[in-house]
C-alpha cells in the first residue's frame, strides 16, 4: 500500500465515510495509520454487571435492553437513557444533554460503556459513559484482550478505523525508514517507528502501547525543536541594520514616561538594546502576564530604531488592539521634541497618523499616500494587523518588527515579514501574555530567546478572585455598582455573542452578549450606561465603543473574550466571567488581567454553569495561583490528553502534549535536536531528518 497516495485509493469509502474522515483531517493512508487509538479497553479487566460496585471506573459490556429520550422539565435539559444488561444483571446509562445519544443506540445493540459506576435504590448506573457499539466477535477480542479505542465522528466508527488500520499495518514494508537516529532510540530506550507504530494501534500489553506513545511524543518535540533551530540557524545568516545608541538619551527618554520602570523592565530593554547593536538578527520572545508593562519595553527599542533613523513595523492580532496601539505610542512619544509620524495601516482601510498641529490627534490619509510615505521612510513607525505583511507594504529601511501577543499570529506569518528592500532581516521582538509553561516554551519558542517580565509595576494590587453561586449573583452586582459609583467601570464577559439557535441544546445555557446586555439595562442596571463589544461588529463599531468605555461614558462593557487579548483600561476594576467553564485557565487569567492595570483594588467575579466538581477544582486554581505561569502548569497537569484540545494552537498534537508533561523528554529532545544541528546545521548528514522538517513545517498550523 502507498502510503502516501489517498485513503480512497486504498479503501472503499462511502460518500458519508469520506466526509467524516475529511473532517477528522485524514486524507492520506499515511495520516491514516498516524491516526492514533485515544484510549484501550482492557478487556481482560472485563467484569460482569453483578460484581460492579459503587464507584468502580471501569467498562461494562451488554445488549441495549430499553432506550429512551426523555426532558426533565425543570431545567430544560434533555436526558437519554439506556438500559444494558448481560447475563447478570442490568445497568442504566444515562447522557444529559447529549438527546442524539438515544438515537444512536437501539435495542439489541451490544455497546461497551465507560465511565464511573454508581448505585441508589433504583440500582446501578453510569452517567455520561463513552460508549462504542460492539460486535460480539469483537467483544472476546480476537485472540487480543486489548482493544484499541479511537475518537470518531459520526460517519466512522472506531470499528471501521481499527480494520482500515489494521490492513495498512499488515502492508508496511518489513524495514520503514526510521527518521530518528539510531543512537538515539537507543540511548532512551524507545522502540523503532514500525514497532511503536504496531505497538500504538495493536498492542499485546498496555505497556507497549505506553512505549510506543512515548516514542512518538518524544519525535514529535523533538522534530518541531529541530525545525526551530534550524529556522533560527537559518536566521541568522541574515545580516541586519546594527542600531548604535546613546546611552544618555536613551535614559532621558525613559524619564519622560509618567511612570518609574520596573527592575524587570529595566533589564529587558538593555538585553534588546544589546542585541540590537549588533549586526547579526534579535530573535527576541518577551513573556509577561498581563499588566507587567511590555508596551513601554516595545516603544523603548522603536526609541532606539527610530533615533538610528530607521523604521518599525509593529504588528498587532486584531485592529482594535492596533488603533489602541496607535494611541498610546502617540502618548509615550508625546514628551519628545520632535513627535515621529506614526502610520496606522488596517485591512479595513484606515489609515491615520498625527497631525502637525495637534500631535495627540490623528488624521486620516489615504492609503496610498501612507504606503509611499512608508516607502521613502518618511513614516518612521507604522503599525498594523497582519495585513503589514498581506499588503506587501514596502519599507525603506526596516530595521525592527514587533509583534505584539504573537502567539495570535502564525509561525509563517512570523517569518514573511523578515525581509526589506535590500535583502536585510530586521531585528524581531515578539511578545506575548500567553504564560505557558516552561516544557512547551523551550519546544515550540525554540529558534526565540527568551525574556520575562516577571515583575508587574510597583502598587499594583493583587485581584480579589471569587467563584460565585447562583444564589449570590445579587451581590455581585451590587460590588459591580458599588465599584461604579466609586468612579470605576465593568466588564461583563459572556461566552456568546448573539441568542443561540434553539436547535442546538447545549448552546441554551450559554450567555450572550447581546441579550445580557439588554436584560441588564432592563433589570439590574437601569441608571447604568452600558455598552457592548464582539468580534463581529465593524471596526468602527468597536472603535467607538471601545473609545467611550475609555473615556468612561459607557460604565459596563458587555463583551465577548475578544477584550481578552490586550485591551487597556486602567479605570476598570472589575470583571464578571459568565460560563467561565467554558474558557481555558490561561485565558480566564488573560481576562482577569484586564482590570489589573491601575493601583485600585481589582475584582474578578467568576460564574460557572456547571457544577461538577472538576470545573470548580479548576476555578478554584484561578484564586490560589500566584501567577499566569504556575496556572499553566496546572492546566497542563490537570487536563488529561485529549482534552488537551489547546494544543492544536501551539501546533502540537494530543500525544505531543503528554511528552510536555515530561520535563526530562523535552530536555533530552532539546539536547539531541542541539547536537545534530551543530553537527550538521544543514543537516545534509541527515537526509530523513531533513526530508521530515521540511514537510513538519508546512503541517505546523496556528492559529
Ligand atoms: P501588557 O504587558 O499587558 O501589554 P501594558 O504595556 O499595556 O501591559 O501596561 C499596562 C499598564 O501599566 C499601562 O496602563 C501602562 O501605562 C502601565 N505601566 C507600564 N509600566 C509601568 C510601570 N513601570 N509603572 C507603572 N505603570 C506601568
Ligand atoms: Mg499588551
């Protein structure tokens, strides 16, 4: 079987087969056979009904004896219900939420579920158990007791991926080529590519399956390390504008600011001043949690270009966050004798930079003059969104990029927007308030130096961080209007933008942002000014309504996370997460960041929907973790793979997450993927590492 050529190829699909493994993303057979088992079941564990007892995590295996949907009424919720039995006994299963459950399981199936038993008077059950159905010949496990289990989505069963599997697997050719060397596998101990392959979709032991996982997570930290440092090898062969400076005006300027720097921030901007002298690229990532200051270290390097007579390009996720942006370098620069022209270029158009008369205003130009004055380096700083690099804007001669929260942008995005006129590679400040922890750092920032900013400014207080009930929702809002007669200002952050389609049950439950924001006016907050921000308003919408919350004539935001990412203002203290289950820890922090900005007391107010008790251990890591850092070390900890669904936006797998649990894994990677570099930085000596990077590069995906 090629493996490269496509599943349909290979196997017959139907039409519905075909769309479900599209939308898995398996394509090729080789993605196929990459595809891997979620879970096992280990079926020589296998118990019967009658000797299951309270609180057993295990899978029982049955014929569906009855199947119902039913609605309890009180909360709305749907509520499917089956009934299992074996020769032993019987056992009822029950899903909340989940109505297409009864639809798929009929009388007579045979199903293994999984899940947590539990017994009362009615008898046994287990609630919101994974189920597969069965066959019985599959069910005594074909001479193997353990069954491989894979995630499925309607159109492809496990069962369908364990037979396509298996043929792929009986077809691979006696020796496949193995990209890690040799020496490698052996000094830790990791079995061949053919045997994790065969040992990760077949195993005999649970063992070798672990063996095989870890094989495969080592190669995929190890490959993503390689590729990074072979980028940054590659960077560096680059030549860039060195910036010279002088040491005394560099200070004067950082006494202009209307603030004292902070030690932290003191030494970032000495380490980039230094790497900037020099001919060769900065390849700089600055991490700090919300409200450390990376805005002033960023404006402290334009400074140092800007006064070489250079120009900047300053990249930012969104537009709200570039006009803001925009503002605020207009701010710090303000102090200076000659103000430089800032351009603020927009995929909506919207091009502006400070008049002549009134430096704190802007004035609207068009984009083509913009894009020549950017051209002939009569606009020294210009600052976008990605559409810097879309729009092929030209600089004269660029010698610095910023990229501000630049997790938000692609590693290809990142890397287009290198080169000026004369072949030159700027210098590169990324910077971002993702804490993530230090495994995942050193894997995927591995072509970055690294800088913290691990001090937030002097008389910041610590936020007051409360998980709150239901019945207590009143008091909530009496401190959102105890804070607002102080003078201060709200954001009320729900889950959705608009009311949910009634089809889609689970969505009920979830806040949106237009109709809380009229209840609230309606109900609570009648004398209150309150405003609304989403991701699907138009750039102008948002301006305004980001510019009135500024100036404090809207007194409650209610807004999407979009305010997540960066947004900056110092009046408001505090912040109320609807549905905060259904944000990540890391970002449940970036948002309470948002009223971290002034010397008030902050408060972040958490409401969650659900009450299990894993959501509230979880929350509850929100009000004991002393920074963004250590709550992603618990989230890392606490998630258990696959559910590890952020992932993806890092670019690495499920499997590539559990290595990242495994701090000694990723160091190992790091000094292999070191070495061979070294050894060979164009790896000519390592034609399948080579062959494997090349094409890693283009599965990487952020996003
Ligand atoms: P972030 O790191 O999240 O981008 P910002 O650069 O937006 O943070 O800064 C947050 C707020 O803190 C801003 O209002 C800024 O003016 C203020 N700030 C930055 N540095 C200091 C400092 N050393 N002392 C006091 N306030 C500061
Ligand atoms: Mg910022």
């Amino acid at each position: 079987m090629d493996l490269n050529s496509s599943i349909e190829k290979n196997f017959r699909l139907s039409p519905r087969q075909k769309s479900a493994l599209d939308k898995l993303g398996l394509k090729t057979t080789k993605d196929l056979l990459f595809y891997f088992p979620s879970r096992y079941e280990n079926f020589s564990e296998r118990k019967n009904i009658a000797s299951l007892a309270e609180g057993d995590k295990t899978t029982v295996f049955g014929e569906v004896l009855e199947a119902s949907l039913g609605k309890t009424w009180k909360k709305r919720m749907s509520i499917s219900e089956i009934t299992v039995g074996d020769n032993t006994g019987i056992i009822k299963a029950v899903w909340f939420h989940q109505p297409y459950m009864a639809k798929m399981l009929n009388v007579g199936d045979k199903v293994a579920l999984t899940g947590k038993i539990s017994r009362n008077k009615s008898g046994l059950s287990i609630s919101n158990p994974n189920f597969e159905k069965i066959s019985a010949y599959e069910a005594l496990g074909e001479g193997s007791v353990i069954l491989p289990v894979y995630s499925e989505t309607s159109g492809i069963t496990s069962r369908w991926l364990r037979f396509a599997i298996q043929r792929i697997l009986n077809s691979l050719e006696e020796n496949i080529a193995d990209p890690i060397p040799k020496e490698i596998l052996k000094k830790y101990h990791l079995p061949s590519l053919k045997s994790s392959l065969i040992f990760i979709h077949k195993p005999q032991k649970l063992k070798d399956a672990e063996a095989a996982r870890k094989r495969l997570a080592f190669e995929e930290i190890f490959f993503i390390q390689l590729a990074r440092l072979s980028q940054r090898q590659e960077r560096e062969k680059h030549h860039s504008l060195k910036i010279n400076f002088d040491q005394e005006e560099l200070g004067k300027f950082l006494s202009s600011f209307p603030f004292e720097l902070t030690g932290a921030q003191k030494k970032v901007i000495s380490a980039v001043a230094g790497d900037m002298q020099k001919s060769s690229p900065m390849s700089r990532l600055l991490e700090g949690d919300v409200g450390s200051g990376k805005t002033a270290v960023a404006i402290a390097a334009v400074y140092l270009a800007i006064s070489a007579g250079y120009q900047v390009a300053y990249m930012a996720p969104t537009e709200i966050l570039a006009g803001q942006h925009f503002q605020s370098f207009i701010e710090y620069f303000s102090e200076l004798r000659l103000t430089p022209k800032i351009g603020l270029i927009t995929s909506s158009g919207c091009q502006k930079f400070p008049s002549k008369v009134n430096p704190s205003e802007a004035t609207k130009i068009s984009r083509a003059q913009l894009l020549k004055w950017v051209e002939n380096g009569e606009i020294p700083i210009l600052i976008g969104t990605h559409s810097l690099i879309q729009d092929k804007v030209k600089l004269k001669n660029l010698a610095l990029v910023i990229i501000d929260e630049q997790h938000r942008f692609g590693a290809r995005q990142r890397a287009s927007l290198v080169t000026d006129k004369s072949g030159d590679v700027p210098h590169l400040l990324s910077m971002t308030a993702t804490p993530i922890p230090r495994t995942l750092a050193l894997t995927i920032y591995g072509d970055l130096d690294l800088s913290l900013l691990d001090e937030l400014p002097a008389g910041r207080k610590s936020p007051i961080t409360k998980i709150i009930s239901p019945e207590e929702r009143g008091t909530a809002y009496a401190m959102i209007r105890e804070e607002i007669n102080k003078g201060r200002q709200a954001y009320i952050i729900c889950p959705r933008i608009d009311e949910p389609d009634p089809e889609k049950e689970m969505a009920l439950l979830a806040k949106s942002v237009k109709e809380e924001a009229k209840k609230l006016k309606k109900e609570i907050f009648q004398e209150m000014e309150i405003g609304i921000l989403h991701g699907k308003m138009t750039p102008q919408e948002k301006e305004e309504a980001l510019l009135k919350f500024k100036d404090n004539k809207i007194n409650i935001l209610v807004a999407t996370s979009v305010v997540e990412v960066g947004i900056n203002v110092p009046n408001a203290t505090i912040i109320i997460i609807e549905g905060a289950e259904r944000f990540g820890l890391a970002q449940l922090h970036q948002l309470r960041g948002r009223v971290i900005r002034s010397s008030h007391q902050p408060y972040c107010l958490v409401f969650a929907e659900s009450k299990s008790q894993k959501t509230t251990e979880r929350l509850k890591a929100l009000t004991s973790a002393k920074n963004g850092f250590e709550l992603a070390e618990y989230d890392l900890k606490i998630r258990g793979a696959g559910e590890l669904g952020g992932g993806k936006q890092w670019g690495v797998s499920d499997i590539g997450m559990e290595a990242l649990k495994n701090i000694k894994m990723v160091e190992a990677a790091r000094t292999e993927s070191q070495k061979i570099i070294a050894e060979s930085p164009d790896l000519k000596k390592y034609p399948l590492l080579l062959a494997k990077i090349a094409n890693n590069g283009k599965q990487i995906h952020f996003e």
